[in-house]
C-alpha cells in the first residue's frame, strides 16, 4: 500500500513546488536537514547538531526563542482562524438570504408564466376572431382615407382665409403646397377647377403680403428669411429674391451699426459722453447680439436659401455664381466698418469699467467673430481681434496697479480714523478721558483687517485678470499674448510695483516733512512695522507664488524681481518704523515730563502727600502702550522678576537712619564721588538704540527715553527740601510700577537712583523722606 500511496504524494508534491516555483534543481542542490523552515527538515540531524555546536546557555536561550516563535505562530493561526469564521458566517448569512430571494423571484416568475400564457390565449382568440374581417377593415380604412383628402380639398379655399385671418402664412403656404400638384393634375374636372381658382385668388393676395413683409424696413433677419422661404415655396423667381433679401437685410444691419457707433458717444460731450461710453457689456451685447448675430444669421439663411438647396428648387448655376459673390461682397463690406467701430470703442474704454464685463466683452467679440468666420471666412479677421485684445490688457493692468495703491491709502486713512475715534492714541484725550486698554478696540483686530483687505484685495485682482489666461478664453492660448502679459504686465508691472508702493508709503512715515499737514498717529507707526514684518515673513512670499501659479509662462524669470530682495526692503522698512515709534512714544511722555519738571516751583513746594497726577499720567500711558503693543508682537524674553512682595520686604527691612540708595550725605564733594563711582561699575545703558519685534523690548525703549528726559529735566533745576522729598515719592512710584513692563528690572532701579541722586546733588537742602513714608504715599495712590 506505501507503494501505491507514493505516485499520488508525489505528484502533490510536484504540483505545489510548481506553485511555489520550486524546481528539482533548487531542492536536490540545498537540502539543508537542519533549516527549521526547509520542507525538508529533520529534528533528529536539527538536534544532534545544535547539542554539538551548543553551550547550556545557548540551548535555554534556543529554547526561550522557540517557545516564543511558538507563541506567536499559534496567535497568528488564532486570528486567520477567527477572520476566516467571520467570512465563512458572512457567507453563510448571505447564502441563506439569496434563498429566500431567489424562492420570492421563483414564485414570481412562475406567476409570471402562468399570466403570458392566459394573454396568449386571448390574442389568439382575438386573431381568429377577426381574420375574416382584416381585408374588409383596409378597404374601409382606405375609403376614409380618400375621403378625408377629398374633404381637404373641398375645405382648402376656407382653410387659406382663415389662415390669411389668423396671420399664419406658413401654415397657408403648406396646406396650398400639399394640394397643388393634385389640383393641377384633376384642372379638367369642373369641382376641381372652382377650388383651385378660389385658391390661386387667395395665394395671390398671400404673395402681395410676403412681398410687403419682404420690402418692411422693420422686419427682422429672421422674418425676411422666413418671406423668402415662403416665396420659393410658391415659385417666385430666386434671383430677384435674392437681390431683395440681401437689400432689405443690409438696412436692418445699418441701423445695428448705427446704434453701435452712438455707445461710443463720438458725437456726445460731457455727461452724455461718459453715460454713452460707461458699459461695455451693453456695447458688447449690441455687437454680438445684433450686428454679428445678424450678419451669421444673413449668411447661414442665405446659403440655406440660395446656395445648399440650389439642387432641390432646380436653380442655375448662374444663380449660384451670383448669389455668392454678391453675398461675400456684403458680408467683407459689413463687417470693415464694425471692425472700426469696435477698436474705437475700446480704445475709448474708461478705466472705470468693470474688467469682468470688459473680458467678457473681449471673449464675447472673440468667438462671435470666429464663428462668423467659419461661416464665410474673411482675411486677417483673426489679427484684428488680437490686435484688439492685447491693447486692452495693457491699459486694464495700468488701471489694476492703480487701484490697489488707492485702495491701500483708503486703508490707511481708515485705520487712522480708527485710532482717532476710539482714542487707541495713549496721550492726549485719550488719557483725559479715561480710556483704558480694555475699552479700545482691539489693534490685533485692525491689524488683521488691513492685511486681510491687502491679501483679499490683491487674490480677488488675481482673480479677475486670470480670465485673460483662462483655458476657456481663446487668445489666452496664443504665445505673443501670453509670455508678455504674465512675464512683463503681471510679474513686474502689477505684482512688484504693489509691494513696493506699499513699503515705500511705509517708510514715508518715518519722514518728517513741512508739507505734512499732520504726523501720522504712533499706533499707526506700530501698525505699519507690523504689517512690514507680516509681509517679510509670508504676505509677499504667498502672494507671489499665488500669481506665479496663476499666471505661469516661460522664461519668466528673466528680468523678474526676486523674492528675496521684497523681504529683505520691507524688514528694513520695519525695523525703521519701530524705532521711529519708540522714539514718538518716548517723546510724548518726556514732554509731559519735562513741562511738570519746568512749570514747578520746586524751591517752594509744599510737603508732597500725593503722587502728582503727571506721574500717574505716565504710568497709564505705559500701560496702554503695553497693551497695544501686545496686540502686535510677542512677549519677548525678560530677565526673572523679582516678585513685589520681596521687593516691599527690602524696604522695610532697612533701618531709618541707615545709608541706602536714597539716604545720601549732605557732602555734594562725597555724593559727586559716590555717584560717579557707582556708574563706573554698572553697565551702560544704551537710550536710543534699536528695539527688537517683541513688547518687552519696544515698552522698555519708551521707557528709558522717558526716565532719561526726567533725569536730564531735574539737572537744570534747583530743588528745595519737599521738591527733592517730591521727586522721591514720583520715582518711587515710577519704580514700583513700571519695573514689569521693562527687560531688567534693575534698568529701572539705575535710572530712578540716578534721578534722586541728581536731585539730591541740586538741593538746597537735602533731608530725604523716611521710605516707610513714601510707601504710605505711593500706596494711598
């Protein structure tokens, strides 16, 4: 029996190493007895070899590795077991509902059976019951029919009245010209003879309208074609038709014209001019509508008429030889003077126009034109009209770099309305008034409208010039067109003249002028840096790519600006306009110093008990610039702050009569020295220095400019014991105040120190207030 088994084992052997594609070759030349993955695997030969070639430690670790390839294996086999059970229940659940189907469709269809039968029955009832009667029905059916043609003609005379009533020409000439040839044919019958009389009567007078509608200057192309029709129909002589059809028409064509060269306002002045000349769509839909679709309609009608049905109302070749010269004669003298018309009208198209309306226009005028032609082709039709287009763009581009300048300045003349109205300037009435951060209208928010208006201004310009490269527009397709536009016009002419105009406007707002009727407000300063900074970082680079894509063409990047040198301008143009704001800012709140500082008697003043109003004028000034700033830029890095309770804990810890920063010595000589010692070992604080793009760094810029002016105001005054006792309680305050706004804190400390310290240096007698007190004050405040 083993014999017997072998030849089938071998042959599903044989058929999976074909499946597999393993030949005898491969298996007999590597059997490898020790490969745990080879069909010829042998454990025997696999232990004795790895008992041979392996440590205990080897052998644990083999067998570790192989009860993990084991645990693997069997997760493997669970989960083909488990998927394959969910097909075998999905197929089983389907199997079991195409039963019960295909019984429904079964029983269907047996019933189905049943009732073609039963109809089959019926038919051949019906046929046999009706088989003798079949030849009697046709020659009944034919005799009705006689009669009704007989009674056609008996009612042929009443039927053209009425149709003569009625207006219905056509139908009038379809009734005679079904009846003629028979009324010809029967003439000699008595009967026969009054009906056709009677009806030549009436197609006689049905001739003298046709002819009257023919000859009617106010009759559309469409009603003459429809007279000539009617006309051949009742064998009027085609020669004469034609001359007079291509007569008649070529007046309703010369009045379109006529209406057509008025849109132009040639002949108007003034207003009427402007009225005459502000649509071009309406001219377009004259032209298009009328004259074009008048003349394409005169020469299909024509050789409908004249020309392809020559052969079916036997015409003579010289008819054909006639009909067609003076046809393409017409058609060439036609379409000259609209050709004239329609570059005078462009030429005279205001920049005002919608460019929508105005490419529409072009296209519209374009294919019209074409289609024209191929109806009767005329020489340099083609140039003509992209000799038109290409002058159009030119102006239409001009007029889009125009608008956005002028929208840009409306931008700005709004943001400035903007800050004016609801007082984001922080000084002036603002302050008065009691404006906080928190009642002003976000500056994120006008920042983001400016260059949203600027970026959906400039897509939605995109937007309307690419209709000139559009795959629907035939002369986009055309390279002469369509290099120099997108290289020269768009790139170069629109693109970076824009962003240029708007960084230069930018950047004239750092220059002081006399023509200058008003400074611009700082926080537009700030705005500006802003949106320089936007532009360098993205609005340029995604604008550009933006007409890039839209307006691709070879070679463009000859002569084309870089992207590179835009970013590069408007950081220059950013940095610029944030120092210039630091400087405005800094120098409105040392104004406000330095008036308190001169308009103040020091000498005299009386004992202070209040911080002045001025220094709390300065630190809400502060606070809303703070504010504002930090709707623009970001945090910045500060040095770690020392926290306010600490900062109030130093205070009180130092003795009364102990020497401290404010507790200075009567001796000027010792103060001098002392002064210039200590500014010997701190750090140079640089006043007007550039700022970077974060808030820390901008309020902090305004700062030392202001605590520099109230230090530079106190050394060209002389103070008495309550005005140094007054300056105390003012820095303090400052100090205590302004230190978060700052990068270092001790920036602060050095410049108020140098503040006292200078007071105390002009004092004519220098008795400093305990700090105990000065905290009081600064706190009731």
């Amino acid at each position: 029996m083993a014999e017997g088994e072998a030849p089938p084992k071998r042959r599903k052997r044989n058929l999976l190493k074909l499946y597999y594609g393993v030949s005898e070759n491969q298996s007999t030349a590597n059997i490898d007895p020790t490969d745990i993955n080879s069909p010829h695997f042998q454990t025997t030969a696999f232990m004795e070899q790895l008992l041979q070639k392996s440590s205990l430690a080897e052998l644990m670790d083999k067998e570790e590795e192989m009860h993990q390839q084991i645990k693997v294996l069997d997760r493997d086999m669970q989960t083909l077991v488990y998927d394959n059970y969910n097909k075998f229940i999905s197929a089983t659940d389907m199997i079991r509902k195409m039963k019960s189907d295909f019984k429904k469709m079964e029983d269907e269809m047996d019933r189905l059976s049943s009732n073609m039968q039963q109809i089959q029955v019926v038919s051949d009832t019906i046929n046999k019951s009706l088989d003798g009667q079949r030849q009697e029905l046709g020659k009944l059916a034919g005799v009705h029919t006689l009669l009704k043609k007989l009674q056609f003609l008996f009612e042929l005379p009443s039927r053209l009245k009425k149709c003569m009533t009625m207006n219905a020409d056509g139908q009038a000439v379809r009734y005679y010209v079904k009846a003629r040839h028979v009324l010809k044919e029967y003439e000699h019958m008595p009967s026969f003879q009054i009906i056709q009389k009677d009806c030549l009567q009436i197609v006689d007078q049905l001739r003298s309208k046709l002819r009257d509608s023919l000859r009617s200057t106010s009759s559309q192309p469409q009603q003459l074609a429809e007279c000539v029709e009617l006309l051949l129909q009742l064998n009027e002589p085609p020669q004469e038709l034609c001359d007079e059809y291509i007569h008649q028409a070529s007046h309703q064509i010369t009045g379109d014209l006529k209406k057509l060269s008025d849109l132009c306002g040639n002949e108007a002045g003034g207003e009427d001019r402007v009225r005459l000349a502000s649509d071009v769509l309406e001219f377009a839909d004259l032209g298009c509508n009328s004259v074009l679709s008048n003349i394409a309609l005169l020469i299909a009608n024509f050789t409908d008429l004249f020309l392809r049905r020559s052969d079916e109302r036997q015409m003579s070749d010289k008819i054909k030889n006639v009909a067609q010269p003076r046809l393409t004669a017409f058609v060439n003298e036609t379409l000259q003077e609209f050709f004239s018309i329609v570059k005078r009208r462009f030429e005279m198209e205001v920049p005002e126009g919608s460019d929508q309306f105005l490419v529409r226009a072009l296209d519209r005028f374009h294919r019209k034109l074409l289609s024209v032609h191929k109806l009767l082709p005329i020489a340099k039709i083609d140039e003509m009209a992209a000799e038109m287009v290409s002058s159009t763009t030119v102006l239409r581009v001009q007029f889009f770099t125009t608008r956005l300048q002028e929208q840009f300045a409306g931008y700005l003349a709004d943001a400035r309305q903007s800050i004016a109205t609801q007082s984001m300037v922080p000084s002036g009435a603002g302050a008065q008034s009691g404006s906080s951060p928190s009642q002003s209208a976000p500056l994120s928010a006008l920042f983001q409208q400016i260059s949203g208006k600027i970026t959906e201004e400039f897509k939605a310009t995109i937007n309307s010039l690419k209709v000139y490269v559009s795959s629907d527009v035939i002369f986009a397709s055309q390279p002469r067109f369509r290099v120099p536009f997108c290289r020269q016009q768009i790139r170069q002419g629109l693109v970076v003249k824009h962003f240029y105009h708007i960084i230069d406007t930018a950047a004239d707002m750092c220059k002081v002028t006399t023509s200058r009727t008003s400074p611009p407000p700082p926080v537009l300063l700030l705005l500006l840096s802003r949106l320089c900074l936007e532009m360098k970082d993205s609005i340029i680079a995604y604008l550009v790519s933006l007409a890039d894509e839209a307006f691709p063409a070879s070679e463009r990047s000859t002569g084309a600006t870089p992207i590179a040198d835009l970013c590069k301008h408007a950081a220059t143009t950013s940095q610029e306009l944030i120092d210039h704001f630091v400087s405005v800012q800094g120098l409105a709140i040392s104004q406000m110093i330095r008036k308190s500082v001169e308009t103040r008697d020091w000498l005299t003043t009386l004992e202070p008990r209040n911080v002045r109003p001025v220094m709390k004028r300065v630190v809400e000034d502060v606070s809303i610039l703070d504010h504002h700033v930090g709707q623009l830029f970001e945090e910045g890095i500060s040095k770690d702050q020392s926290s306010e309770d600490s900062r109030a804990s130093r205070r009180r810890h130092v003795p009364p009569g102990s020497s401290r920063a404010w507790n200075y010595a009567p001796n000027a000589f010792d103060s001098n020295l002392m002064s210039n010692i200590q500014k010997l070992f701190s750090e140079r604080i640089e006043i007007f220095g550039s700022v970077d793009f974060n808030k820390v760094s901008v309020v902090t810029g305004v700062i030392k400019i202001a605590l520099k002016t109230f230090l530079e105001c106190v050394r060209l005054r002389t103070f008495g014991k309550y005005g140094l006792q007054q300056v105390q309680v003012d820095t303090h305050y400052l100090q205590i105040y302004l230190w978060r706004f700052v990068s270092d804190e001790n920036l602060v400390k050095v410049l108020v120190d140098e503040i006292v310290s200078s007071t105390v240096q002009r004092c004519t007698d220098p008795v400093v207030m305990e700090p105990s007190v000065i905290d009081v004050i600064c706190t009731q405040n």
